[in-house]
C-alpha cells in the first residue's frame, strides 16, 4: 500500500470518507453489545450496588481522554517533525472529541462520587489531574483559534500538546504514587483484573466501541477541517491571477 | 438477568438518578458532537459549492 498517497489532503479527503461507515458501524454494534452486557449480564456489585454501572461510561470515556491526548501528542510531533499539515489537521480533529470525553469522565466521575465517597467532587490526585487535562484540552483549542495565520496555529498548539502530555502518566499512576479517594486500577495489562468476567467485558467492550465512535468522528470532523482550509486564502505562495479570480 | 420488572430496572437498586443521568449525558454529548460535526460538513459542503 502506497501510504505516500495518503499524506495530501487531496487524498484523504475521499479516503476518511469511505472509513467512516465502518468505524461507525462498529461503534454502534460495540456499544449495543456492551449496553447490553453492562446491564443485563453483569451482575450487581456486592459493595457498591448497581451505581458501579456507572463504569460502563466513566472508565472508557476516561481512558479515551488519555488514549487521544497521546494521540493528539503523537500526530503533533509527526507534524512538527515532517511539517506535514495532515498530521497538524488530525491533531485538530482530535482535540474536542478528547475534551469531551475529559468532561464525560469527571462529570460520571462524580455521579459515581455523590452515592459512593458521599462527595461530588474531592480535590484528590487523580481528579485534579484530569481536571488540568480538560484545561490542556481547552487550551490548546484556543490557543489555536486565537492565531490567525494557520501555519503558526499549528505549530504553537503542536508544541502546546506536546509539552502538556507529561500529565498523562502524571493521571495512570496518581492512583500508585499518592494515597487518593479514587480507587486504583481494577483492569491493567500486567495483573489479572479484579471483577467479574461481565463487568469486565462490558466495561471493554465499551471502550472499543467509545475506540471506533472516536476515529468515525474524528475523520469526520478532520473532512470539515480540509473544506475549511481550502477556503482559507493561502499566504504561504505567491497568489496566481488565477487564484484570486477564484477566490472571488 | 437479574431484574425482576421494568419498574426495578429503571430503580437500579435505588442508584437510578446517578446512573441514567450518567448515561443520558454521555448518549446527549456524544449525539450532541456527531450533530455539530453533521452541521459543520454540511456548512463545509456548502461553501465548496459556493464557488
């Protein structure tokens, strides 16, 4: 496969477009399945009642809002490195899809808080971090809305994401590294987790469903993006008569 | 299953506030950001006819 062909936004224009049924396909049959499982398969917690279904939502929506930092990171550095305005258009495209599962995590978060600490919210570790990750969200968003020569937005917001994706593993191990109220990881790669096999299934085929909803959206929203900027009148080579009749 | 009704399902053993305003709010924002994306392309398309 001849990547190279992918890397104009003449290209990827029609190839985001005929991606998207698919992850949105998969997104809603993901998630229909771990609905279904979360609520009619997994049993009630002994402990925490039936409030601990709230997971369903809040772990894969806050795993997202770290998973797509480091994404939104990584397409940053790409862009920075190759000056690759792709790169620099699905960090973009990434970023309010990322600040809206931050704010979906802290708001279920203290849903799940409220019956069970007794508190909506606590000022704990792993809050207060997640909580600066919607600042670094926010942010970076207007940081580049607020620049009006596009290729300088790109830039500084890419350095902007790039600097702030050391709070990422500041979030993963506040649970380890400080006494916080939020328990720690109940699911992780080294350990057997320590649920029952339909909570766990849910709550992971949840987030592979929240996976795919996140790509559909995020190509959709990048599509837009590329429209968006061929509107935009181009400083960076001299204008053709032809251009700016165009234009006009 | 482990529901005995309809009514106690939507109690969700007492918690259903917490838990149906979790799950409405992330179904309202995620429908919510599909929608504002769906308006964006079309305004987006739009434009391009324009010229």
């Amino acid at each position: 496969m001849n990547w190279l062909k992918y890397s104009s936004s003449q290209a990827l224009y029609p190839f985001a477009g005929r991606l998207i049924p698919w992850f949105t396909a998969a997104a809603l049959g993901l998630i229909g399945v771990g609905l279904y499982v979360g609520f009619f398969v997994a049993p009630t917690d002994a402990t925490q009642g039936d409030a601990y279904r709230i997971i369903f939502v809040h772990v894969p929506a806050a795993w997202m809002s770290m998973f797509l930092y480091v994404i939104m990171a990584i397409w940053a550095g790409i862009g920075l490195g190759l000056n690759a305005r792709p790169s620099f258009m699905m960090a973009q495209a990434i970023a309010p899809t990322g600040a809206l599962f931050t704010f979906l995590a802290l708001f279920t978060g203290s849903m799940w808080g409220k019956p069970t600490w007794g508190a909506w919210w606590v000022w704990d570790a792993r809050l207060t971090s997640e909580l600066i990750l919607l600042f670094q969200y926010i942010g970076i968003m207007l940081l580049r809305s607020s620049i009006d020569d596009l290729r300088r937005a790109d830039r500084a917001s890419a350095v902007l994401a790039l600097v702030g994706v050391v709070n990422v593993p500041i979030i993963y191990f506040s649970v380890k590294w400080w006494n916080t109220l939020h328990q720690g990881a109940s699911v992780s790669i080294t350990a057997a987790p320590t649920m029952a096999g339909a909570m766990v299934t849910a709550m992971l085929v949840m987030a592979v469903g929240f996976w795919m909803y996140s790509i559909a959206v995020t190509l959709a929203r990048m599509r837009c993006v590329i429209v968006e900027r061929e509107r935009q009148p181009s400083w960076g080579k001299p204008a053709s008569v032809t251009d700016v009749a165009e234009a006009r | 299953m482990q529901w005995g009704s309809v009514a106690e399902f939507f109690a969700m053993g007492g918690y259903g506030l917490y838990v149906w305003t979790s799950f409405g709010v992330t179904a309202l924002c995620m429908g919510g950001e599909v929608f504002a994306v769906w308006r964006r392309a079309a305004a987006a398309a739009e434009s391009r006819n324009e010229l």
